[in-house]
C-alpha cells in the first residue's frame, strides 16, 4: 500500500540514515535505548520495495554478529530463541511506517513510534512468558502479569528513547531533503 509520500526506490539519505541509526546499536547505551525501532519505522516510511525490509533486517543481523562475542563475554546471548520474535517486531514496525501518510507528521510519528514500542514490549513479553517454561514467570495470567510488570522499566526506556530517535531520524531526513531541493533549484537557476 502505497503511503503517498514520495518514497524512491533508492533514497539516498534515508538508506544513509537508516543504514547510520542501525550502526548506532553498537555503542554504549542503556538498556532498551537504541534507534533500532526507529530506523524500522523510517525504513517503512521512506525506503520502498523490497530495501525497506532488507536495510532493518540485514541492520539487525550483522550488528547481533559484531555483537556475538561482546556480549558473551557477559553472559549475554545475540541470538536465542527471542531473535525471531524481536525481528519480527521490527518488521511489523517497517509495515507501521509504511502507514504514515502526508500531513501532520509530527503527531503521526510519535503516534506510531509509541504504537511500535507498545506491540514491542507486548509481544517480546509474552513470548519472554511463554518461553520460561513456568521457571521465571508461573503459566497463568498472574505470571503473565508479573512478566509484563517487571519488565515496566525497560518498556520506560524504550518508548522514550524510541519516540527520540523516530522524531530524530525523520526530522534529519526532512532538512536533509529540504537541503537538496534548494540546491537543486539553485543549480538549476
């Protein structure tokens, strides 16, 4: 479904953005602070066809490889059994962006941008419950509950630091087009 807002199949600037917010993943941050939702959501926006699903997942992997041995160094994991339920968060983010239609933009970012944290956090948590085999959280609607509660704080940093990046990143996008239409006109003047 087309979002009628100007995509090229091979924008420039927001592969660049998109491709740069992904890269960011790798530097020290907080937990859940990372411009991975946004970029999904831009990626959906203003990057057509096959690249706007392509660029975030393609993001996603290599950083999870470049972030294999770092994180095992603290127990951590890149890959388990959550990485398809988190990639398949972020594409449903690509597919959210590709509703963001002209006009009151700003409302309609932050709106999805929230939207996408929000089906984040919900889906990552109960397959986080539904995974922990009655171990971490009891298989019961309390469990769930408890899971979803201890896991507030996260979703705290990740709405915030998502709805950040998502004004951020669409925002840079804005001047840096509005910059090339400008040169653009002067050339040809």
């Amino acid at each position: 479904m087309p979002s009628g807002n100007n995509k090229q199949a091979h924008h420039p600037f927001a592969i660049a953005l998109a491709v740069t917010a992904g890269l960011l993943r790798l530097m020290p941050h907080p937990p859940n602070c990372t411009p991975i939702g946004a970029m999904t959501l831009f990626s959906g926006n203003k990057i057509q066809g096959f690249y706007s699903w392509l660029i975030p997942l393609g993001v996603m992997f290599i950083t999870d490889l470049l972030l294999y041995f770092p994180l095992e160094q603290i127990s951590l994991k890149a890959f388990s059994w959550m990485t398809p339920v988190i990639y398949g968060c972020f594409l449903l983010n690509v597919a959210l962006g590709k509703l963001i239609t002209p006009g009151r933009l700003i409302l309609k970012i932050s709106l999805y941008s929230v939207i996408c944290s929000t089906i984040f956090f919900m889906v990552t948590n109960f397959a986080v419950w539904l995974g922990s085999d009655g171990i971490s959280y009891p298989p019961s609607l309390g469990g769930l509950l408890l899971c979803y509660e201890m896991a507030i704080p996260f979703y705290h940093y990740s709405m915030l630091s998502d709805l950040f990046f998502t004004l951020c990143i669409f925002g840079l996008n804005a001047i840096l087009e509005q910059g090339l239409l400008i040169s653009k006109a002067e050339a040809k003047s």
